[in-house]
C-alpha cells in the first residue's frame, strides 16, 4: 500500500513546488524576483503534488490548444515542471503523479498533453512518445551569401526587450500557427518565457518583419559573446507565415555586425536554410534530436479530429495501461476515424500512437522495429500513407 497522498496544491504552495522542481534540476531555490513571473507562469488548479507526509514530488500544466493534421484545433495541456525530491525517486512518486495527472486530464476532456523530457527513458511507461523531432542548425556568417534570386522580403523593425515584450503575443498568433502541432500560447506562458529571455542576457531584440499585408514574421534574438573578438548570435524565436518572410528575417540576420555564427537551436526537419545560400554547406545541422513528446489523453477524439491521406482504411487495437477508457480498436481511412469490433491490422501500445499520430515515424519503420506488431502485411504500408503528412510537424514552443 502507498503511503503517498496527491493533491492539487493551493497557489500559496506553489513556491515550494517550484523551488522543489528546480532541486531536482541542481538549481537552487529562486529570489523574490525570480519568483514574481514564475508565480504567474503557474495556472491555478494545474499545480499537483505528491505528499508523504512533506511535499516529495510535483507537476504543473497549463491550457492550450494544438495543431492536428487538417487544421483542427484540439484542447492541449502543456505539462512541466515535473520533480522528485532527491532520496525520494524511485518509490513510486513520479507513476503516482502521472496517474493523478492523467486521470485529471481525462477528467475535464482534454485531448492531448505534451511535454519536453529531460531523460529520454522515463515517459514512454505513461504514454508519452517522441512526437516531433528538430534541427540544431548553425549558419557561418562570413560563409554566408544569399543566392541572387532568393526573395528580396519586406520591412524590417528592431524593438527591445520591453518594447517587443507585449507585442509578442500578437506577433505569435499572427505569424506560427500554421504548421501541424503548433500550439496556443496564453497569457499562463509569458511571463516565463520573457524572464528567462532577460536571464539569458542584457540586451534581447525582436525583429519584426512587415510585407504587404503587415506583419508576417518576426523573431527574436541576443549576440553571445565568447573569448573571440565576435560573438554567437543566438536566435530564440523565428516565425514566420510566408516564403518572403523567411527570407526578409534572414536577409535581417545576415545584416547584423560583430557576428562569426548564428545558431537556431530548435529548427523543423524540413525548414530550407541551405537552400538560401550560394554554398550550401554554409548552413549546417549540428544535430537532431526529440522536441516534443505526445500524449493522447482521449484516443477516440484525438483519431476523429485529424485528416487522413488517401490509402485503404486500416484497424488498429490501441492498449493503454495508463487510461483504459482507450482500449479498443479503430477504423483509421480518408474518412476519419472511429471505433470498431473488425479485426485488427495493427497492434500498439498508447506511446508508439503517440510516436505514430502527427506522422513523424512511419508506421513500417515503427513495426520494423518491434513497436507495432503487424497481423496484416499490407498495413503498414497503408498506415504510412494515412498518418502520413505534407510537411514536417514542429511544436516550436519550449516550456
């Protein structure tokens, strides 16, 4: 029998959560003023702990909505901020606040949930799998010539940090909404994300790019500087709604002095730096690795509400140990989807769905590696195709 108790915490608790959270990243508790934007990146009711009989364990969510293949908007809870106090791990307070936070999720219709994880091995038991991937990319800036028929761009404005700061929500809306499993920022996720720029340095700019409609792109940006004479320009935001902003941003980019590298740290697979410049290899990707990873909290409306592409429909049995409500099987074609009593072509467990949903992994790659188990041989050659998507998925916020 446990002895834990999981609760949702009151807002004067969330203090300790959040000092609790940041010990078990190595960091030591915050200021006052560390704490006043941290206090409004906690939304009321998403805060949970794990008592016993001190607080030994947290997780936090915020609201949002997110992107599925064919434009529909799903209900998203973003979860962070999750920490097991030192000596406390390994006895079971993590699956303790998974399955409260789950359960919750399930509670109140959420469809989906997301999150970065710090270790690559711990989400996949509660139904999390990678969901989308990213680009580290790295672009020499004395390297860098733009090819002579690369768009020319619009205007472009620099604002400071507390100029640009309220504008932000606005210039996201306008600007990265448009690619599969991008997600809604609300006013929870701000605060957090302007302290943590103003961390990072003393001087944050945004650009601001305007074409012939206005505003269509826009990031945001601070120089590093090392023990060389130049310094890193270091890109943390890069949206954008058209081919000419892209560029434009660029042109911006390549136009900033004083500067050897600029490094985009989170990049879409499928964004074409390269393809700007006369030598290509002036844009390297440094690395790829895992951005996001998905939960599908409820699997019938997450199935129902993405577009399919055109193959044969396939049934697949879906296991979920941690919310059984989404066992069953489902009849996956160009048509949607929904519930079936057919028999299965497919079997897999809730975390290869997850890996499968936005067609980041191929489903033949995903049974060629044990993950599905294939009844019909023709499936997953259709799955491919189904789940399959036009462009590369990209989250793009980090929480």
């Amino acid at each position: 029998m446990s002895d834990h108790t999981v609760r949702t915490l009151r807002p004067d608790e969330h203090r300790a959560a959040w000092d609790l959270f940041r010990a078990a990243l190595h960091v030591q508790p915050g200021t006052d003023e560390e704490w006043e934007p941290a206090a409004r990146a906690h939304q009321d009711g998403r805060v949970l702990g794990v008592f016993g009989p001190e607080l030994i364990g947290t997780t936090r969510s915020f609201d949002s909505e997110m992107v599925v293949p064919g434009g529909a908007r799903l209900p998203l809870a973003a979860v962070t901020g999750v920490g097991v106090r030192a000596g406390r791990t390994r006895r079971g307070v993590l699956s303790a606040l998974q399955a409260a936070q789950l359960a919750d999720f399930a509670e109140r219709g959420v469809a989906l949930a997301l999150l970065h994880a710090s270790e690559g091995a711990i989400y996949g038991r509660y139904g999390y799998g990678i969901a989308t991937l990213a680009n580290r990319v790295v672009v020499d800036k004395h390297r860098a010539q733009l090819r002579p028929d690369v768009p020319d761009g619009g205007e472009v404005t620099v604002l400071g940090i507390d100029e640009a700061a309220p504008k932000w929500p606005e210039l996201y809306a306008a600007t990265a909404m448009g690619r599969v499993a991008a997600m809604t920022r609300s006013e929870i996720y701000w605060p957090g994300y302007e302290a943590q720029l103003r961390r990072r340095a003393k001087l944050v700019q945004t650009a601001v790019h305007r074409g012939p409609d206005g505003v269509d792109g826009y990031l945001t940006y601070y120089v590093e500087e090392d023990s060389h004479e130049h310094g890193k320009l270091q890109v943390m935001a890069f949206h954008y709604a058209n081919p000419a902003a892209f560029a434009g941003l660029w042109r911006f980019l390549l136009s900033v002095d004083l500067v050897d590298e600029i490094v985009l740290p989170l990049r879409p697979l499928d964004e074409p730096h390269a393809l700007l410049f006369a030598d290509p290899r002036t844009a390297k990707t440094e690395s790829t690795d895992d951005e996001s990873w998905l939960r599908l909290v409820d699997v019938p409306a997450a199935l129902a509400a993405r577009a399919y592409g055109p193959a044969e429909p396939v049934v697949i049995e879906v296991s979920d140990r941690s919310l059984p409500a989404n066992d069953g099987r489902y009849l996956v074609g160009p048509g949607g989807a929904s519930r079936t009593d057919a028999e299965p072509a497919l079997r897999l467990t809730a975390d290869t769905l997850a890996m499968l949903y936005f067609g980041t992994w191929r489903a033949s790659a995903l049974a060629d590696t044990g993950r599905i188990e294939v009844l019909d041989a023709a499936a997953p050659e259709a799955a491919d195709v189904l789940f399959g998507t036009r462009e590369s998925v990209w989250c793009g916020t980090f929480f």
